[in-house]
C-alpha cells in the first residue's frame, strides 16, 4: 500500500492539536511552538501533494478507500481534483500565520475579572479546525464530508465565543455577552443549514444506493442511476441550502459580521478564509457533479441572489463604522462574485471562481491581519478612532494599504485576476448580470479607499501618536501574504495550471460548452 499522504495531510494538524492541549498550563510558550511547528509540518505535505499531484492526470489522484460502515455502504474515500488541491494548500498555507498572528490573543488577561485564557486551547482548536477543512477538501464520500461538513462547527464555536475581541467598547460583561450571541448565531445557522443537508443526504442514499461521488456520478454519466427532475431539483436545494450558509450567500450571511466582529482578527480570517471556503466547494464538487441537471434549472435564481450578494455587501461595508465588520461585508460581496462565477456556467467563470477563493482567502488574511495589529494597538475597532497612523506607522500603514488594494481587486494583485475572470465569463453568458456585478467593483474601491483614508491619512490623533510600527513577528506574518499577492497577480499560471483541468471536468458534468463569441455583434 502507498504511503496515505492525504490522510497524512489531515491527521498532523489533528495530532498536534491533541498535543498542544496536553501541554502543561505553565508552558503555554511551548504550546505556541507545538502548535506553529505542527502548522509547518503540515504545510510540508501540503507541498508534497502538489508535487504529487498530476493536472493532466486522472480526476480524482492520490485516492484511499477504505470500508467504514459497512451496512450503509459509507466509506473512508478521500481523493484531490485541481480545486482541492488549490484550497487544501491554501489552508495549510494561511494556518501558520493565523497562530503566528494570534500568538498573544489567549494569553491571560490582566484585568480585575481574573479571567484567564486557555491559551493550550486557543491553539488546539485552530489546528482541529484545520484537520477538518482539509479531510473535508479531500472527502469524495458524501456523507463523511457531511460529518467534517458538520464538525468543523464545534471547534469554531468556541473559538469565536471563547476567544473573542479585546477590543470592545463595552467592558468585559458586554463583550462577553457580544461574543456568546455572535458564536450561537454561527452555530446555529450553520446547525440548520447542515440538518437540511442532513435530509437531502439520506434521500442521496435511498436513490444511489450508497455514498461515494465518484461512483453516483459514473452511474449518472452511464445511464445506470436516473434521478426523477423533482427528486433531482429537492436534493439539489438541500445540498445548496447547506453550502449558501457556510459560503454565506444573501439572506443567508447575517451570522458572518458577527462572527467576524467578535472574533479576534486571526480567527476572522480561519472563519472567512478557510472555513467558509468549504461552502464554495462544495457547490463545485457536490451541487454541480451530483445534480446537473437541477444545477442548470437553479441557475437563474442563484444568480440573481449573487448579485444582490455583490451589490448589498458593498453598500454595507461603505457604510460600516467599525473595521472589522466592514471588512466582513466586504467578503460578503466577493463571496457573491465566486458564486457569480460557479453558476455562469462558463470555464472562464469557474476558473476564477475557483482563483478568487484562493486569492480571497490570501487578500482578506492580509487586510484582516494588519487590521488586527492596528486595532490590538489602539484598543478600538471603530473607524472614528484613528486618523495619521501613516505618519508614525509608515510600515503598517503601507501593508494596510497593499491588502486594501487587493480587496478591490487592483490590476498587479492577485484578486485582479480572479474578478476579470469571474466577469468574462459571466459576460459570454449572462451580460446583464456581468454589468450589475461591476458596481461591486466600484464600491470596492469606495470602502477601501474611504477606509484607508479615515484610519491612515490626516492629522495624527493624540490617540496614535505613539503607536509602534510592525514588530517582527508581524512582519513575518503579512511579507509572505504581500509578496504571494504580487507574485499571483503578475503570474497566475502555476494556478490556473491545476485549476482548470479541474474545471473542464466539472463543465462535462453539467454538460455545458463555453458560448460562441457572436462575430457579428462585436463588427
């Protein structure tokens, strides 16, 4: 038997959240280490899975199967096609900046409540996270992805309301209370999301006959397994209900400001860089390669509540007076441009959606991360509250402004690439649609600049005038997330590369072609 580098990738990070947690309380420095050095070691077979990993080769590479409930046909079946390879590496990428980033966020607090954090915890439950996005981008059983699918939840749970923001107005009572609310709302509207799914999964079964994607969507492409139109169409809104909660799409995303707002700034970023991810996903694999033809029937309406996500997201973040928040709305409106692009229908449109996860995830941890150093330095999340840092924070101010920059997806980053394509390709098919989702694109620059221009620029606030610029350690977290912005944004190729092989499979499964140009119209 071949060495298990899937499973491999999956059970370090789980391995070492088990030893961070048994680490003794007095040694929470060695804890913090534990948890970086598993980050890494993870990040290493993550590498070693791109190697491995063949875009010209077959769909499904580097497969286990193994038997696990026997009587219900459920299996141990993992396997990467181009788009979990792309976002399994994303993951394991951002993950070691995410504990570097937090590496003071659990730390006791000193103050009269006596409160003291279980900072074994904080890192434990971040590398579990990890293990479970990962296992969850190589699953191909559906209802093992249903188990990490639903699992993932838990940890994340007490991240968010165990480990929330220090930086709130109302004292430690209120924010407390802020917290719990922000960390039930995600578990709960991700519960209901997942127990729909739950019901579509069992109806999967009694209709297939058991759970493995790779073997449903060979009996569909052979004529062996016909879904009724009805079935097909309820199975399709159980399983993209589900997935539009996680992604968050309109009306579905009211729980992600709040998550957001109340988490610290490290677990933002694993909550909308990571975790909400596997939403996106899991439209691409399960949505579109499970139910074609419901897919094609669906189309319309997801597009329509897309744009609504890209438009309504933007106008919020313009008027957002806390930064974090506004940078969640602002992830509101680009997961709605993935969406876009899943849903055009095109190639175009599914390789840049597929980049845009990436390159979301790599733009948003950026901003999101200097944003966290900025508001740990301050104490405050609210825009008003800052004004000159440019001036006595020169290095900080011109990090905050590349992320910025990238969130609107400026020509030169990586971003840029992802929404021109995610536009061409709604374009060639829906050109209407393509028209309204550029508004999203000047409302990007709208909130990024006025953002930038508030915080950074002016006259320095007696507030900030002794604010210090970057340490090292931040430094070391955000120079990598820079230089890996420009590098994509000039060179995407060794992305799309992997993606797109990935993306013609998925067109065959929906059997769609990429629309004829019309010659005439363009004369």
């Amino acid at each position: 038997m071949s060495f298990p580098l899937l499973t491999a990738t999956a059970a370090l990070p789980a391995i070492g959240a088990i030893a961070t947690a048994a680490v003794p309380a007095a040694r929470r420095t060695a804890a913090k280490w534990l948890a970086l050095l598993f980050s890494l070691g993870t990040l290493a077979l993550a590498v070693a899975v791109l190697v491995r990993f063949d875009p010209g080769g077959e769909r499904y590479q580097l497969t286990e199967s193994h038997a696990w409930i026997k009587d219900f046909g459920v299996r141990y079946e993992l396997g990467v096609d181009g788009i979990g390879v792309a976002l399994l590496a994303l993951t394991a990428l951002l993950v070691p900046f995410v504990i570097l980033a937090g590496w003071h966020d659990a730390d006791p607090l000193e103050t009269t409540s006596k409160r003291w954090r279980p900072t074994q915890g904080f890192f434990a439950l971040i590398l579990m996270v990890e293990a479970m996005v990962i296992l969850s981008f190589e699953a191909t059983d559906v209802f093992l992805f249903y188990i990490l699918f639903e699992a993932m939840l838990i940890p994340m749970y007490f991240l968010i309301g165990g480990f929330g923001d220090r930086a709130h107005a109302g004292g430690d009572d209120k924010a407390a209370a802020q917290r719990s609310y922000a960390a039930v709302k995600f578990l709960l509207y991700n519960l209901v999301g997942g127990l729909i799914m739950l019901a579509a999964v069992i109806g999967l079964y009694v209709v297939a006959g058991n759970f493995s994607l790779p073997d449903i969507a060979a009996a569909r492409a052979s004529g062996e397994l016909d879904m009724a139109t009805n079935t097909e169409r309820l199975l399709f809104l159980g399983f993209f209900f589900a997935f539009a909660v996680k992604a968050p799409l309109w009306p579905l995303h009211t729980w992600l400001p709040n998550a957001m707002g109340e988490a610290t700034a490290p677990v933002a970023v694993l909550i909308t860089a990571v975790v909400d991810k596997v939403g996106t996903f899991a439209m691409l694999r399960f949505c579109l390669g499970l139910f074609p033809e419901a897919s094609r029937w669906a189309t319309p309406a997801i597009i329509v509540l897309a744009l609504v996500s890209i438009v309504y997201g933007a106008l919020l973040a313009v008027g957002q007076r806390d930064i974090k928040r506004l940078i969640a709305y602002a992830s509101i409106s680009h997961f709605g441009f993935i969406i876009l692009g899943i849903f055009a229908m095109t190639s175009q449109g599914q390789s840049g959606a597929t980049l845009y996860m990436v390159n979301h995830g790599i733009s948003t941890a950026a901003l999101m991360l200097v944003a966290g150093f900025l508001i740990s330095r301050r104490g405050s999340r609210l825009i008003a509250d800052y004004g000159g840092v440019q001036k006595v924070a020169p290095v900080l101010a011109g990090t905050f402004l590349v992320g910025g920059l990238a969130t609107l997806s400026l020509p030169g980053l990586a971003p840029f690439v992802s929404e021109f394509l995610v536009l061409v390709g709604t374009f060639a098919r829906y050109p209407v649609a393509g028209i309204v989702a550029t508004t999203g694109i000047v409302l990007a620059a709208l909130y990024t600049l006025v953002l930038y221009q508030r915080t950074m620029t002016g006259p320095v606030r007696e507030e900030v005038r002794a604010m210090p610029d970057l340490r090292p350690r931040e430094l070391a977290v955000i120079t990598p997330l820079i230089a890996l912005l420009l590098f994509l944004g000039v060179y995407p190729k060794p992305l799309t590369d992997i993606v797109n092989p990935a993306v013609r499979h998925t067109m065959s499964d929906v059997q769609q072609k990429d629309p004829r140009p019309d010659v005439e119209a363009a004369k």
